[in-house]
C-alpha cells in the first residue's frame, strides 16, 4: 500500500523530530513548517506522486518572507529524504529546486545593532519599568551573553553560587553542547533576586500564566516572553532607544567588551562561539579564566550605565 504524504510526516517526527540530538527550537520550526503548510497542501498526495512542482508551489502559495521559504525547502528536502530512506521513492523531488529561481537573491541581512553607552545608560536606570523579573532577566541576559532560550531554559540545580558557575546544558544550546558561564558578583546578585520571585520552582524563570502552566506543567518561561515585553514598552514609548532584538544584547557586549581591549578571541569564548583549528583541538577547559575576568569588566560597566555612574577601566592586558 502506498504512503501517503501525511503518514509519511508522522513517520518522520515520531523517528527523526526528537529531542535529544536535535535542539528544542530546530524541532518546534521543523514541526510547524510540515503541520502549517507542508502537510495541509500535500498531506493527501501519495509520496510516490509528489513532483518538483508540487513543491515550487508549496513554496510559492505559502507568501512567506525568503528566510522563511528557505526554511520550508529545507524542511520538505529532509522530510523526502526520509521517504528516500524508507524506499518509499528513488529520487527526493527538493533536488535541484533554487529558491533564487523562485524568488530573487537573498534580500541583506540586517546589520546587528551595538548598542552605544548612552542608550545603555538610558535603558537600563528605568529598566525595571518592563517588570521586576523581566528587569533582571534582561541585566542577566545582556551581562552573561547567553542566548534567550538558554536563559529562559535555567535551572536552579545548574547554578552553584558557591563556585560561581552556570551549568549550561547541550539540550539548552544551539551548538548542541553544554558550557561553563561564570557567575559574578554582580550577576550573582541579580540571579539570587530572581531566586526569591521564583518561589520553590525549579526553574529561574517559571512560567507566569495559568494557561502556559495548566498546558505544558510547571516550566519554564517561553523564550519570546523577555522580548514581548520589551517590544510593548517600546510600543508605549517607554525606552527611548534604537529598537533591537534578543541577539543584538549579544553584539552590544562583544562591541563594548573589544572597546575595553579585551582580545578577539576573549570576547568569542565569552560569547560561546566554537574555537577554530588548533585552539578547538587543545582548549577544553569548562572554567576559563580569561572569560570570567572578560565578563566581571562587563558586568561593572552594565552596573556602571544602571547607577549613572562614570566609567573608567583599563584594557585587559595579556600576560607574557
């Protein structure tokens, strides 16, 4: 009997949409795109019958923007590729499909914004304006350089105040594997003032809403939680500043942290970028030094803009 498309999506997520080894985030989008537009337009197909040009169409009548399509060739090139590997056809019908063809070149990527240290300063004396935790979760996100999720997804059981570590474990990140954030005093401090809104949750963030709670449990945030908020205070013209998303506080640190001359390749481990060549042979050190002291000039410069006071450091120097 031949496989229709539908039984052939829910063939592929029961076996390959999991987590672990793939990330939370790759598994929600990858879902979507087979349950909101691949499946609703081919679903009743039969995956034998499925042509090139059912899948120029599927991208075309979805209207979305070209980042998005890219994402749904992707999605139905892993979904047939699956069907390829059950036998269930010869030749994946995504082959040879350009999304340039269908669409144009890529339009520009949007240039990070570093946020300069005026609008810092701006931002953050009045920050609690967007709401106690989200406040702290913002000063937490901006000083650790951690990603959104990565954040939203903290347990306490991974924090040791003593040591002053963050456990960041692989299922939390991009990159699929766990990391060392080094806690410092002043971040200390903002985690343990979150510690007491949290109640006995496991979570730093614990999901607020009834209807997030009554849904999936008791959690964690959703990742657009600390974003939404921001977004509706400058929606009322509470922050008087460039607008800028979740990865921006990430550009904003290493551009200020390489001002304050602390090296390339400092800022890159702070930022848990993957080393490169020798130095991601060798260096598996979990605690880094350098990357402590790199984020406790960072943490006082945000407690600097936060006070109003001035600031005034000497670059990090390398020791001979």
């Amino acid at each position: 009997m031949a496989w229709t498309v539908r039984e052939l999506i829910s063939d592929y997520k029961e076996k390959k949409l999991t987590t672990p080894p793939l990330a939370e985030g790759t598994v929600y989008y990858r879902k979507w795109d087979l349950d909101k537009i691949i499946g609703p337009k081919l679903g009743s197909m039969e995956v034998r019958n499925v042509t090139p040009a059912d899948i120029v169409h599927v991208i075309e009548s979805s209207k979305r923007s070209w980042t998005i399509c890219k994402r749904l060739l992707t999605s139905a090139k892993l979904l047939f590729a699956h069907a390829c590997g059950k036998r269930l056809i010869n030749v994946n019908p995504c082959v040879g499909i350009d999304l340039t063809a269908l669409m144009g070149a890529r339009p520009p990527i949007r240039k990070r914004v570093m946020l300069a240290e005026d609008e810092l300063r701006a931002l953050l004396k009045d920050i609690n304006d967007i709401g106690v935790e989200n406040g702290l979760a913002f000063r937490i996100l901006l000083a650790t350089c951690v990603r959104s999720i990565e954040l939203a997804k903290a347990r306490w059981e991974h924090i040791d105040f003593e040591l002053g570590t963050w456990w960041v474990p692989a299922e939390s990140v991009k990159t699929r594997t766990g990391f060392l954030v080094p806690i410092t005093p002043t971040v200390a401090e903002w985690f343990k003032s979150l510690q007491c809104l949290s109640g006995d949750s496991p979570w730093v963030l614990p999901a607020r809403t009834d209807r997030r709670r009554k849904r999936v449990g008791d959690t964690h945030v959703g990742k657009t939680t600390l974003w939404a908020a921001i977004t509706r205070a400058f929606d009322r013209g509470d922050i008087d500043v460039r607008r800028f998303t979740p990865h921006d506080t990430r550009s904003t640190a290493k551009g200020h942290m390489r001002n304050m001359g602390i090296p390339n390749d400092i800022t890159e481990i702070a930022l848990n970028h993957a080393l490169k060549g020798m130095e991601a042979v060798y260096d598996v050190r979990e605690e880094i030094p350098e990357r402590r002291q790199a984020l406790e000039k960072w943490a006082a410069f945000i407690e600097a803009c936060e006070t109003g006071r001035p600031w005034n450091v000497q670059p990090i120097r390398r020791v001979a």
